[in-house]
C-alpha cells in the first residue's frame, strides 16, 4: 500500500493517490483530500498496516 502526494500552491498537499495491491490486483484510490487521506490511515494503523510513499 503507497501513496503518492499531488501538491498545490505553496507545497502544501492538495490531495492523495492510494494505491493497494492485493492478490495481484492494483486498486487505486484518487483524489483522497487529505483529512480523508488522514482518517484512512488512522484506520490501518489501528489494524496494523501502514501506507508508504511510493517509491515508482
């Protein structure tokens, strides 16, 4: 699971893609703002898993 940041005006982040891969398929996740991008990752780490920056 990775993201990667879209920035805006003044290097702050505009929004998030979060990409998962499960089973071989890619899911992606487009556009998350970045409460919602704060929320979901709130929710992994609660069940152990954590989003990474996207290396690709």
């Amino acid at each position: 699971m990775c993201y990667k940041v879209i920035m805006g005006r003044n290097f702050r982040p505009y929004a998030y893609n979060v990409f998962i891969n499960y089973q071989g398929v890619k899911y992606e996740i487009p556009y998350l703002e970045p409460e919602d991008y704060g929320a979901l990752r709130q929710v992994l780490k609660g069940r152990g898993m954590d989003i990474s920056e996207c290396t690709a």
